[in-house]
C-alpha cells in the first residue's frame, strides 16, 4: 500500500496540531499532560471550591474582594467567581454561584493553543492561565462547558481569566493556593464557600459541587443544618 504526499502532509498537520495544543510539554513539564491513545490526559486537580447555596446571601463581598485581591479594585465584572441572583425563584434557588472546578480532563486547557492556560505543576494542578502568554483567542472561554462560563474576558487586558484559587494574588500579602488563602473562602461572612480536595468525578455538574457547611453554630441562628 503506497501512502500519497496528501496523505503524508495531512498526517503531520495532525500531529503537529496535537503537540501545538500540548504545548510541547512532553518532557518539559512531564506532569502536565500525558498523550496516550491519541487523547490528552490533565492531571487532576489538587481541590477546587465548594459551595452552600442554603447560606449564600448573595452579598457579592466574595466578588469585590476576588477582584481585589488580583486586580488592585473592586470590581465585580473582574471577579473570577460569579454570583446569580433571581428575585422571582424560591429559596434556595434564587441564588447561584458559579466557580470553577478545576476540571480533570479540563477543556480550556485542551482548547489553548499557545499553552497559556495549563495546568499548574507547583500547586496541585491548578488549571491556571498566563496573561503574558494569553494571545486573546477566546478559545478556552468557549470550551469552557458550564453556564456561566468560568473563564471570563477581562476587557481590561484583553486576556482571558479564571479562578487560580488565589495563587497569583499581588494584592494579596499572605500566599494563596490549596495550602495558602484563598480570599473568598476568607471573606464569606457566612462560611457558605469551601476549598475541598475530594473532588466529585469527571463530568460532575454544578449541582455537584453544592455541599452543606452548615454547622451547629449555624443551628444557634435559628436556622436548619439539614438539607
């Protein structure tokens, strides 16, 4: 069997694209992707965070100080973790908080084709982007398979964004990360926001990511620590 020049050519248009979307990490960064059968793997991540819907106030001080904390301002449109609010849904579906989970076979890093958005070696395999690699693409925003997407546009930089569980945090004086701060689990004047690291299985919903963190102290308000 004779194989043709087109043949050839479309084969190594193939392989070079895998290894584009790989960032030719293989043997650099050996554990931040593994090709086998053809397929991308992504390390699991080191935690991501959880949250109670039942406590959440949707008071935004979650929001103002994830912008704080990387940004230098209070900014909610620059908050890498969303909250929803609906004021025609009963409780406790009139809140939703969107954050990222840290996905196993993440798609936004699959999606870059620059290697910006990785997963982070250093700290547990955060799925991290770097705004000095980020050539403003959007592809991973678009891969992102959650509504809410939970990478966002900063229109600031013009760069794509998304939650690092707080490990660059300039505006921030103690180290974050999953050993470290992460500021709006710091923050939330309710405790409704935890960093965990068993995580549910790949493809986990929204929904999976939703635990109670009410406790007996929560029980003193007058409030139920049941679902």
């Amino acid at each position: 069997m004779t194989t043709s020049n087109h043949d050839t050519d479309t084969g190594r248009r193939h392989f070079l694209t895998a290894m584009g979307a790989a960032g030719m990490m293989i043997g650099i960064s050996g554990n931040a992707y593994i090709l086998k059968d053809d397929k991308m793997y992504i390390k699991t991540a080191g935690g991501a965070l959880a949250v109670d819907l039942k406590k959440c106030m949707g008071c935004g001080t979650c929001m103002t100080t994830c912008s704080l904390v990387h940004h230098g301002k209070s900014s909610m449109s620059l908050s890498r973790i969303q909250i929803q609010q609906d004021s025609f849904a009963p409780f406790p579906d009139d809140i939703q908080m969107a954050t990222c989970h840290q996905c196993e076979d993440a798609p936004c890093v699959k999606a870059c084709p620059v290697n910006a958005n990785k997963a982070n070696d250093e700290y547990g395999f955060i799925r991290d982007i770097d705004p000095e690699k980020c050539i403003g693409c959007m592809q991973c925003i678009e891969a992102c398979p959650y509504t809410p997407k939970r990478v966002q546009w900063n229109p600031e930089t013009r760069c794509a964004q998304k939650c690092d569980l707080c490990v660059h945090t300039p505006f921030m004086n103690e180290d974050g990360g999953p050993e470290g701060v992460r500021a709006c689990e710091r923050v939330c004047p309710v405790a409704a926001i935890k960093f965990v690291t068993e995580l549910p299985d790949a493809g986990a919903s929204d929904a999976d990511y939703v635990v109670n963190l009410r406790n007996d102290s929560w029980a003193l308000s007058g409030k139920t620590i049941e679902d």
